[in-house]
C-alpha cells in the first residue's frame, strides 16, 4: 500500500461532490478545484470554467522536452453517485477507510479514484522531467446525472488530441485488463395510445370496442425481437465484428454463467450462447414500463388510454438518425386501424467504435501487458456513454479501461478500490504515456 497515494486520494474522496442533489453543487465545484489544483501541482495550467452553468475542469500539462510531442486526451469526472442508503454502509461513505485488502469511500472506482491514477502519474513523470506527450484534462461533474457538458465542449474543441485516454472502466476480473472499445446508443420513446372517448363498460363493449392496452401490446409488437434479433429495418449499420474481439470473447465467462449469476434467465434458447454478441455487438429493444387501466382492483373496463417506455440500444456503427425514424416507422404500421398513436422520441446518443486495430489501441496494449503482465482484451460495453462518440467523430483514438473488480460496489453501499490497484494504475498510466509518444 502506498500511504501517501492513499492520503492524498483521500483528501479528493472526502468532498461530497453529489451532483444529483443540489444542495452539493457547491461541492462538485470544490471536487473540480481539486482537480485543477493537481494539474497545477504537476506544472501545468488549469482552470475550472463554467460550460452552459455546469463545472468543467480543463487544464493541460506539457511535455517536459518535446515541443512537437503527441497530445493526449485525459477524461474523468469528479461528481459521484447518492450515497443512500446509509445504513448499509460500513463507515461513512464520504470518510475514506481501508477495510481488509480495500480503500472504501464513495467515488473510489467510480470514478475519483481511477481520474486520480491519471493526474498522479503526469504530475510524477512531470516532476522527473520525463513527461514525453503533452496532456490536456477535460473532467466533468455531471457524468453520473447524465449530463452532456462535456460532449458539447469535445464538439466545439478546435484543439483535438491524438489519442484519449478515460480510466472509468473495470477488469473484467482481478489480474485480467480490458479494454473497452465500443460503446451502444440509445434511442427511448415514449408511446401513448388513444381508443376512443372514454373508458367503457368491458360486458356491454368488450369484443367489439377496441382496448387501449391491447392496442398498446399490439403496437409495440411492431419493435420487439423475434429469436434474439430485433428487426430487420433496426439493424441497418451494425459494423462487422473482428476476429481479434470475438476471440477475445470467447475467454470470458460463459453467457450462462453471466446471467445466472445476475439472477437472469435466458431470453431464448441461444441467449447464453450469444451473450456477449448480443448484449455488445447487436441492437436489443426494450420496453421499460407500461401503464393504463387498473392493474390492482377489480374494475371490468375497456381503457381508452395507454401508454409505454420502449427504447433501442444502438449497436456500434448505427446512426441515431437513421434508427429513430426507423423505429417510429415500425410502431405505427403495427398499430391497429383506429387507434391514435403518439411517439415522441426522449433522450438519444449514437454509439462509439474505436478501431480495434488502431495503433494508440496497440500501444496501449503493450503498455499495459508490461506493468500487469496481462494483455488487455478488447472487450465492448453495452451500455452507452456519449463521450466516446464524440471522441469518435473527432478522430481520436480512445481506450476506455479501469482498475476497478466485479464487486467493487460502483453506485452502491461500500464502493471499494483494491489498494494493491491503487499505485499499480499510476504505473499503468504513466507507461501508456510513455508508449504513446511514439503517435
């Protein structure tokens, strides 16, 4: 363990920097400082600005000798989730403690503690004159709320890097790296569905009136997959998946397992078998609630209205504007004559795809390999994170990767952080920097 690594990442922790709740604004703003003032330590310049009312904290740190040295992007975020509920926290959420073999604190992995693995090791290589690429720090302290006030700096940013680097990632387990390559969109709608005037007497009208819910059923069936595959018209554009990732892919833990061991049961016969195609390289369609009629008391009626969350992750290589319409399509020619239908689309994000065989991604595997002894797999996430896109459509290369384990408690009770994993990031980030002069 190293204690000073330890205090100084502690002292980071301790700021409740939640920006769910308001009352922590000024928090998050402290917790940005903080990061400013790291940057600073480490000679370079920062700054914590105002980006459309949310907190950014940019900064940048030269290389100690070459003037025209590669630049590097570096990406975290320094606001954390609620800590509720209190009572199954072992010490306070916001008092960092080791307990056993783990630094425990909320924020640890998620994501303070690996966004303090990065700014440690520049201001360590800076300190020795050893810094060999030039680093810009964009944080943000609205990633946990969803915000996109670093996406749309990324997007007004005439600057660029040659590569980017966001420890916001896990192992896939303890000694076993990975890099997270692609990330899916997400398109979500809200459907409401209208069958008449009013709701009506199900003995005197039912089988000749039509029912809102039955209607809303039957629409949404226009979306839903069919044996593990959504349709057709919402699959256009899903990219090609390498050898290199499917082999990858094929070392980790069963789909049975995985879903076993969330307490999941099979979609379908070739669920556990596709597990990761499925979850990683291919759209799935949801629906997320449905309300109408009375669900809990005896009340025999034809409701009039209904309505639906649906949504559709987007796999890498798909489009937001070519599937959004695509989907609303399907919904209304799946709906039944008479019915009115309203589709409004809600939130969106594209996917993100680094090129796997990229040169910052085959650097950074050696890079790692040396410190871990492990390579990192390239693995994807199947969840959606706007960051990479948009890093994507600026031309520069990202690894999305971490030290965080499976039950390291990221937005829940004990967030926790191997300690041993603590100084071990700082050398993988200072030996990907060091590869990465070679851009």
């Amino acid at each position: 363990m190293n204690q000073a690594f330890v205090d100084e990442l502690s002292e980071f922790l301790r700021i409740p920097s939640v920006s769910a709740d308001s009352a922590h604004a000024p928090d998050v703003r402290r917790a940005g400082d903080w990061v400013c003032e790291r940057i600073r330590a480490a000679g370079g310049e920062a700054d914590l600005v105002d980006w459309e009312g949310q907190p950014l904290a940019v900064g940048e740190i030269r290389a100690s000798a070459n003037v025209s040295a590669p630049t590097v992007l570096c990406y975290g975020h320094f606001d954390v989730q609620p800590p509720a509920p209190l009572d199954l926290w072992d010490s306070g959420p916001f008092e960092p403690t080791v307990h056993d073999e783990y630094l425990v604190a909320r924020g640890v992995v998620d994501d303070k503690g690996q966004l303090y693995m990065l700014l440690k090791a520049a201001e360590l290589l800076a300190a020795s004159g050893e810094l060999p690429v030039n680093l810009r720090f964009a944080c943000d302290g609205e990633e946990e709320t969803g915000g996109h006030s670093i996406v749309d700096f990324l997007a007004a940013d005439e600057r660029g890097a040659d590569a980017c680097v966001i420890f916001d990632a896990g192992m896939l387990a303890r000694g076993v790296p990975a890099f997270y390559i692609a990330t899916r969109g997400m398109c979500y709608f809200h459907v409401r569905v209208r069958t008449g005037a009013q709701d009506l007497h199900s003995g005197l009208m039912g089988g000749a009136a039509m029912n809102s819910l039955h209607a809303l059923m039957q629409t949404l069936s226009g979306v839903l997959p069919r044996d593990g595959r959504v349709p057709e018209p919402l699959r256009a554009g899903v990219a090609e998946i390498t050898a290199e990732e499917l082999s990858d892919w094929a070392s980790l833990t069963p789909g049975d397992v995985e879903l076993s061991q969330s307490g999941a049961r099979p979609a379908d016969g070739r669920a556990a078998e596709e597990f990761y195609l499925r979850t990683w390289g291919e759209p799935s369609v949801d629906v997320h609630g449905i309300a109408g009629g009375e669900p809990h008391l005896t009340k025999t009626v034809l409701p009039v209205f209904a309505e639906a969350n649906v949504s559709i992750r987007l796999a890498p290589g798909q489009s937001v504007d070519e599937i959004a319409p695509a989907f609303e399509r399907l919904l209304r020619e799946a709906a039944p004559a008479g019915a009115d239908v309203e589709v409004a689309l809600g939130s969106t994000a594209d996917p993100g795809l680094v090129a796997p065989d990229s040169r910052a991604i085959e650097l950074g595997q050696e890079a790692f390999e040396r410190v871990i002894g492990a390579r990192p797999l390239l693995v994807r996430s199947g969840g959606t994170l706007p960051i990479v896109p948009a890093l994507e459509q600026k031309g520069i290369p990202t690894i999305v990767t971490g030290f965080s384990i499976p039950g390291a408690n990221a937005h829940a009770p004990n967030e926790r952080l191997l300690l041993e994993y603590l100084p071990l990031g700082v050398e993988a980030a200072k030996e990907l920097f060091r590869a990465w002069a070679e851009l």
